[in-house]
C-alpha cells in the first residue's frame, strides 16, 4: 500500500531573480512577489525585510548583517506507482538555510514555514462552498481534508522526505480573525509572548490537525501579533534557536506583506487579541500585492485539482485512503 503513491521533490531557490515554475500555484505567498512590472523589486524588498528582522533576532553585530537568509521552494510532485499518469504537484514549502557571513558557516534551517497545496484549494474553495449550499447554511462534510491530511503524513513519511529532510516541518501562518487570543504566561527566548485561543479550535487548525500537525500561538519580541506555528513533535525542543529565528523571519515578513493590518499594526496586540483585517491603524508595506485576485485565484485553482488530479483518480485515491487508514491502526 505504501508504494502506491510516492513523491519526487524539486527545490528552485527564491532570490530576486526567481520566476515562478510552471505548475506553481500563483496564489503561493512567493509567486505572489514575482509577478508584474515591480517584480524584481518586490523580491528585493521581502528579502531584505527577512534579513533585516533574522538579524535583530539573532546578532548582536551593531551593523546587523552577519546573517543572511536563504530560501528555496521545495515542489512535491506525486505519483501513482503505474507510473501511467503524469505527476501531479501536490505541495510547495519553504526550505530555509542560514548564512552567518562571519564564519562563511552555512546553517540548515526548518523546512516548510508557507504552505502551499492545489488539494487544499480544491478543499477550501470547491468542496467545502458546496457543502454549505447544500445545507443551507454553515456546513462542514465529516471527512473535510481527510484525503489531504493523509497524503502529507505520508510525504512526511516517505523516503524522499526523510532522505532530504532532518527535521520534522513547521507551517508558520497568521492567527485566524475569526478567533480571541489571550495570553498565557508563557514567554519563550526566542519564540516570545505564547497566546491562546479562547476557543474550539478553528476549521483551519482542524485542518492541519488531520494532516498530524498541533499548534501554539507565539508573539516573538518586536512583533505586533502573535503567529500559529503547526508542528510534528516539539516545537520548544526539537529546534535550534537560530533555526526557529529562520522561521520567523521569513514568516512574519510574508504577514507584514499580506496582512499588514495584523502584522504591520502600529499597536502591539495586548493581553486579550481579536485580529482584524479591517483594523486602520498599520504601517503599508513597499511590496506590491493583491489580495483579492489572489481569493479568486485559489477558486481557479481550486477547480484545477478537482479536474486534473481528484475526478480522474477518484477511484484509486479512495482505495488507497482507506487503506492508509487501516494500515496506521
């Protein structure tokens, strides 16, 4: 069962001369930058806010360029093992390496940080608008994301990963506004202020926790809202604290990019947070980025995984879901 579906991995490094490859998903935060006349500026622009704040985080050098970020994309194509079908790219992630230019030492970071997925579109945009037109109302299908869920935990189990990869991933996103966060008491060295949700669980954590991924919520000092990381493991040991400033550096920056109203906020979030996208008080970032085309896109996108990969192999990915189920009992 195991070899019915195996995965092949590519990385294209992010500088400010990439172009996003053809089976990309143009709503992934990366490609987002590389498009239109301002693209090599855009890139320019990010990387250097992700420099800028992995060396207020990790140096005391007064001129704050010991450390330099590098990231590459890392593509997972996936394919049935009748190798009769062309393959299909299921997921993109971030793989971050860290240059210390006083040493010329070249540190592995934590892979997967953005998170990018057509079968997650095809979940968001297609099936779950279907669900709740069926229903009239607000409505989730009791096996939401479970065929997803279970092809991450099997790239994450798989030889190409583990040959690749040392370390379990972490998935760094913004805090839901749909959700209260207060804080907890805890402050990590590096990780900072940890809030939680006052709350059930959101449908997005739900999500990720099919996929065998848990989540904590942490404000990092000079931040203005706290970040979910997803996790397999322990977040608070598995990593070095160097590998976690990676992390956050690229993460938070691509928020400042796209959510500057949480992330780019004037006011540091308090004891009790509510997130809003309609909060006025923030700071515009120079990157140039459309977020409503980027919604629409993912409905596009959405509609491409359902023609491409989930209608034509429906039969198969079933058969081999529930086989998967059983084989993890």
């Amino acid at each position: 069962m195991s070899n019915d579906i195996t995965f092949r991995i590519t990385t294209t490094r992010f500088d400010e001369d990439y172009a996003p490859a053809e089976g990309s998903r143009v709503t992934t935060n990366f490609a987002n930058l590389a498009r239109g006349e301002g693209r090599q500026q855009n890139l320019r622009t990010a990387l250097s806010m992700i420099d800028r704040r992995l060396n207020d985080l990790a140096s005391d050098d007064p001129d704050g360029e010991r450390y330099r970020v590098e990231l590459d994309i890392v593509s997972v194509q996936l394919q049935f093992a009748d190798g009769a079908d062309e393959e299909f790219p299921v997921i993109e992630v971030l793989d971050v390496h860290i240059l210390d230019t006083h040493t010329g030492e070249r540190h592995q970071g934590i892979v997967g940080n953005n998170f990018s997925s057509y079968l997650r579109d095809y979940d968001f945009s297609i099936v779950l608008p279907a669900a709740q037109a069926a229903a009239g109302g607000f409505s989730v299908p009791g096996d939401f994301g479970d065929l997803h869920g279970k092809l991450f935990s099997h790239f994450l189990d798989s030889a190409a990963y583990r040959e690749r990869f040392p370390l379990a991933p972490v998935i760094c996103i913004s805090v839901s506004t749909s959700r209260t966060y207060h804080r907890t008491g805890v402050v990590h060295p590096v990780l900072g202020i940890e809030y939680a949700q006052d709350s059930t669980s959101s449908l997005t954590d739900e999500y990720f926790g099919k996929m065998g991924l848990q989540v904590r919520y942490f404000m990092p000092r000079g931040s203005v809202a706290p970040l979910a990381f997803y996790f397999r493991g322990d977040l608070l040991a598995d990593y070095t604290d160097l590998q976690l400033i990676g992390t956050i550096s690229t993460m938070e920056t691509f928020q400042k990019i796209y959510r500057p109203e949480i992330y780019n906020a004037r006011t540091p979030a308090g004891d009790v947070y509510r997130p809003s996208l309609e909060a006025p008080d923030f700071e515009p970032t120079e990157v140039t980025y459309d977020r409503e085309e980027r919604s629409q896109l993912a409905v596009v996108q959405g509609r491409y995984a359902e023609e491409h990969f989930v209608k034509p192999h429906r039969a198969i990915l079933d058969q081999w879901a529930a086989d998967y189920a059983l084989a993890a009992r």
